[in-house]
C-alpha cells in the first residue's frame, strides 16, 4: 500500500533539508562581501595558465573550422561555427590571478608613437559601448581584443596609458563588472604616465573603497590623489573621503 505525504509534511521536510544543508544565519557573509574575489593563491598559477591557454586554443580551433566550412561551401556548419563562436565571446570568463597573463608590470615605458598601435586604439574605441544587448556585450568584447592586443604586441607604445583608462572602463562596465581588474588596470593608467591628469586613481580609490572592500590601499590612492591632482573637485571627493576613512586624520 503507497503512503500518502502529507503536502505541508513535504514541504517542511524540503526546508529543512535546505536549512541543514547552509551554513548557521551568524556565519553567513553579506551579499556583497560574498561577491568580492578573494586573493588568488600562488598555487593556482599553473591551473590559470592552462585554462587560459585552452581558450585560445578553443577559439583558434573554431576560427579554423569557420574558415574550413567557409571554403568548403557549408553553409549549415558554418552558421553552427559562427553561433558558437559568438557564444564563447558572451560568455563570462573572469581573470583568476590578474598576475597570470592579464595586467602587465607598472615598470612599462610609454615612450614611442607606434602607427599599428594607433590604428588599434581608433578602431577599438569605433566599438566600445556602441549598440544595444547582446550588440553590446560583443562591441565591448571587440574593444577588449584590440586593446589587448596593443599590450601585448607594442607594449612601449605612448598610448598605453590610455589603453589601461580603456580596459578598466571596459571591465567596470555592466559587459563585465569584474571590479578588481578595473581597478588595476586604472592603476597601470596612472603609473604608465606621469603627470596624468586624467581621474585614474580617483576612480582606482573609489573601485577599492566602495567594490572591493580594501580601504587601506583606497587610503593610499586618495592620499595621492590630494597629492598629485590638480583638479580641485577630484581633490575636494578625495579630502571628504579620507577624512570619513581616517577620522580626520592625514
């Protein structure tokens, strides 16, 4: 004979399954504190380079099989490549150790005009935050190819510092929100070229302040920022602040 559950039997069982198996309401962290990536561990470096590695290796694969599909005249799996493709660019795929692969030292030169890596900068910003939805998102991520793509080829080029400002405009956009490697990257703006005068550490204080939770290296940036600034607003934003985070002190 089946035995009948008594539905608001069933249901409380479910819930306290679900109860049981979370941690203790006094152990849960904040929402926002469970967002922040915590600091990658040395022993992750290997790991990070090979996944980085198979993406480019999944991404060159499906180019290639485009690019046979394309010459053999089969329009089908050629569409099926092209979907996939634009699949794997929409996709999210987080920096893991922002060492591996990902920002560059502080200790690069900004010191040639470079014509490849001018042409770069120009069409990446034809793509950047234009369109609407998923137009957007692959704008975002065609301006996050070629701005890469200067650091990596033309690393002396006299526009890094504005690739740095680009590329943690572009992570901090909603294409992203990976607050961390804005951060840095707005950072490497700054450190890139001295004597900036753009709001690069301004924003740099404000990422580690109010998104990442790292008060004591946003003390620091607003401490240069009143240091370093010539815009008195950008100043003024700065005092207020630090005197909020250090109670008055300097």
């Amino acid at each position: 004979m089946t035995r009948v559950v008594p539905v608001g039997l069933f249901a409380a069982g479910v819930a306290a399954l679900l109860a049981a198996g979370g941690p203790p309401a006094a152990a849960r962290q904040d929402k926002k504190a469970d967002a922040l990536p915590p600091p990658a561990a040395t022993s992750d470096v290997e790991a990070v380079e090979k996944v980085l590695l198979a993406r480019k290796d999944y991404e060159a694969s499906l180019k290639k099989l485009w690019q046979h599909y394309t010459t053999t005249g089969d329009k089908l799996r050629q569409k099926w490549t092209e979907d996939e493709l634009m699949a794997y660019h929409l996709m999210f795929k987080p920096s893991y150790n922002l060492d591996v692969h990902d920002v560059p030292p502080p200790t690069l030169q900004a010191t040639t005009n470079v014509r490849e890596a001018n042409e770069l900068y120009r069409m990446a910003m034809e793509y950047r935050g234009k369109g609407t939805g998923t137009e957007y998102v692959l704008n975002m991520r065609r301006a996050e190819v070629l701005l890469r793509e200067i650091l990596e080829k033309y690393p002396n080029s006299d526009k890094i510092p504005e690739v740095a400002y680009a590329l943690a405009g572009l992570y901090e956009s909603r294409a992203y929100n990976q607050m961390d490697r804005a951060a840095r990257y707005y950072e490497r703006s700054f450190q890139w070229a001295r004597g900036s005068r753009t709001d690069a550490r301004l924003r740099a204080a404000i990422l580690y302040d109010r998104q990442l939770n790292e008060r004591s290296k946003a003390i620091t940036l607003y401490r240069d920022v009143v240091e370093h600034d010539i815009d008195p607003e950008r100043i003024r934003t700065a005092e207020r602040r630090l005197a909020e985070l250090t109670g008055g002190k300097k």
